[in-house]
C-alpha cells in the first residue's frame, strides 16, 4: 500500500511541475515565469501593509498606556 501511495503522490507532483511550467502557446509564458514576473511588486505592497500595521500598533500602544 506504501508503494502505491508514494506512486500515486509522486505522479500528482509531476503533473502539478509539468503545469505549472508548460509555456503558454499565446504569450510565451509559464505561470512560474508569470510569478516571478510579479513577485517585486507583492513585495513592495508587502512592505507597505508592514509599515502600515507598525504605525496602527504603536497607536495602539500608546492609546493603552495612557
């Protein structure tokens, strides 16, 4: 049973790569090539959400110690 389930999770990570991969006949891109295209960007907005919270929580924190 073992061996059948390792087969069976290993064809399905196979399957899931080659997709994820595979090049789109339009543009020419992968949806790797597609996240890593706009990975910069999430990171800059991340950036921004962090300060964002920082500045709430020392609000906060200063609203507490009053």
């Amino acid at each position: 049973m073992g061996i059948l389930k390792t087969a069976i999770i290993g064809a399905a990570v196979y399957a899931g790569v080659k997709y994820i991969t595979k090049k789109d006949p339009i543009t020419g891109q992968s949806i790797v090539d597609d996240l890593l295209e706009k990975a910069p960007g999430w990171v800059e907005k991340a950036k921004g959400y962090t300060e964002d919270l920082k500045a709430r929580a020392s609000h906060v924190a200063e609203d507490l110690a009053r």
